[in-house]
C-alpha cells in the first residue's frame, strides 16, 4: 500500500512537473535511481530491515532531484546559438555548415545540441554531444553533400542542457530556420576556371604567352622568323618588302557555343547519388563558364519529347546567372526524348 502510494505521488509530481516546466524531459540516470528506490521497497517487504535503507534512498533522491531542477531552471538562462553556411549550396559536393553555441551557466553543464536538417537529406542523428565550463562557446563543424537541386528547409537549433548531476534535461529551441537553395555545381565550375586559366599562362610563371591559331581570322603580316609556317608566307607582301613576310592569324573569337541538354526519361538513372540529368547540368555550367572566360558566346538548349527552354547565345556578364537560373529548377520528363523534333 505503502508502494502504491509512492508510486502514485511520483506519477503525480511527473504530471504537475511537465504542465509547470514545459521543456523537462527526465534522463536515464533518473529512471535508474528511481528503479533502485522502488526495488528497495520491495526488497523492504521481504527484509524488514531494509526499510530505513529504503526510506533513506528516497529522502536522497528527491533532495538531488530538486536540487538538479533548481541548477537547471533558476540558474541557467537560454544558450545562444547560431548556423553559418553559404547563402546556396552546391549539387553533389562537400558543403561545410558551422554552428556555435554559447553556454549561458554559471556552472558546468552537458549539451546535447541537434541541428534540424532538410528532409531531402533523411538525418536523423545530425547530433554533437559536449561538456561547456561557465560562458563557454562550443563549435560544431559538419559537412552536406546535397543530391537533389531544390529548396532545402533548415529547421531550429535545439540544445538540451543538464547539469553534473544528470537527472533532468531541459531544452532550448533556438530560432535559427533558414530556406537554402541547392544549385548546380559551382564549385566544380570555379575548379574548371582555374584550369583554363593556368592553360593560358607559362609552366615556370605567371607570363601570359600568345597562341598561334589555325583558323582563319586574320591577325597581322610580319617578318618571317625561324619556325614560322612556311605555308604562311605572303607573297605579294613578299615582293613589296624584298623579304619573306608571312601572314599571322589568331584564335577565333565570340564562337558560338550551344549546350543541348536531355531531360528524357533515361536522365533520370542514378550514378554515384546523383542523376545523369544532374551530371549534364554541371557540365553544362562549367563549359559555359569556361567559354565566356574563353571571350565565346555561349547559349542553352533544353528538350525531352518537345523543346524546353532556350536561351540564346550570349557573352555579356550577366549570362552565367541566366544559365546558372536556368538550369536550377530542371526536372527530368518521364517521356521518351524526340530528337527528330530537336
């Protein structure tokens, strides 16, 4: 009768604790003390002279119980915490995400901090557990690899704080909801930049060298020197200036360059996490980037079972975020692809 009674006095301040202190949840270690209580008083039914021993247990446990809830819901204040990443993230690459929480204790205490992630990523344990002295800022630094381009949702940043004593928790819900959009992969178009950068410059420096193009855009006429092509040589030139002179001619310039993207069906098969849809996208965004720094004009062409969208060939600086905008929101069609139509 005597355990009835307990049982139903606890039950009763778990009911009152939880309408009073909203954001208490009870630890492990509580229900593990709170067992060996009650095992205490059944063992006490046997041998009568574990009763003290019982009642002991339970004057100390409610006396640690009461002291944990002061140390975590009169002393302690709201932690602040805050996320930084980049304002969009990159399709199929390693995106670094940072987020530092500031313990406001006077006293040490253990944090469980969880970072409520997109649901594209299906994370369920995005979690860091710490120990944080007085005013203490704890940093957490982990990695997305987003598969999908899109919208991604971030939610709050949760941290439950409990004190040395460890049998309640308290949670803190900090604002920290942020919209992020997944574009495609721009960091492999600034890798691919530098390699046509470094293509234009000398092995041992940084001297800019001039090319000799084989096409048919007329540069100059000069004087021939030793390795010119001789099929060069002009010869009415030749015959004005009493020496060889040859015909110099440069790398085309403002081609035209057109990128035909695919959304059909079989776009959509899977490679390594991301569609052949989402490898052409990225190729695409890198030979345009490379071609307007290579002075091209560059245009997009989309199609599955009829044309998409178009964009005509341009080299002004606004037309890498026409294209990058373009192809941000791509889905494939689960149609087959018409290219007698294209």
């Amino acid at each position: 009768m005597f355990l009835l009674s307990i049982l139903g006095i606890g039950g009763l301040l778990w009911v009152l604790a939880h309408l009073v202190l909203k954001p208490l949840f009870f630890t492990q270690r509580f229900y593990i003390a709170g067992s060996v209580v009650v095992l205490l008083f059944l063992l006490s039914y046997f041998f009568s002279w574990l009763s003290l021993a019982a009642y002991a247990a339970t004057a100390l446990f409610g006396a640690l119980l009461l002291s944990d809830l002061a140390f975590v819901f009169i002393f302690g204040k709201k932690p602040v915490a805050s996320r930084y990443m980049a304002e969009r993230l990159s399709n199929g690459d390693i995106n670094p995400v940072s987020v530092t929480v500031k313990s406001n204790y006077p006293f040490r205490v253990k944090l469980e901090i969880i970072d409520e992630l997109p649901e594209q990523f299906q994370e369920r344990n995005n979690r860091l557990r710490r120990t944080a002295t007085p005013g203490a800022t704890i940093g957490w630094n982990y990695t997305l690899r987003p598969v999908e381009r899109g919208t991604y949702e971030f939610g709050d940043i949760i941290v439950y704080t409990e004190s040395m004593l460890g049998f309640v928790s308290r949670r803190f819900d900090c604002p920290a909801a942020a919209t992020v959009p997944v574009f495609p992969s721009y960091m492999h178009m600034r890798r691919y930049e530098l390699m046509a950068a470094f293509a234009q410059t000398h092995e041992t420096g940084s001297k800019r060298m001039r090319k000799i193009g084989h096409s048919l855009e007329f540069e100059q006429i000069k004087e021939y020197a030793l390795g010119d092509d001789i099929r060069n040589i002009n010869w009415k030139a030749t015959a004005r200036k009493a020496g060889l002179m040859v015909n110099n001619y440069t790398e085309q310039r403002s081609q035209q360059v057109y990128c035909v993207v695919d959304k059909g069906r079989l776009m959509k098969m899977p490679f390594e996490g991301l569609s052949l849809l989402d490898y052409a996208i990225n190729a695409s965004l890198m030979l345009c980037n490379v071609s307007l720094y290579r002075q091209d004009r560059f245009g997009l062409l989309t199609f599955a079972n009829k044309l998409g969208n178009f964009l005509p060939a341009d080299r002004n600086r606004g037309q890498l975020e026409n294209v990058l905008n373009t192809l941000y929101n791509q889905q494939t069609a689960f149609l087959e692809s018409d290219y007698e139509n294209l």
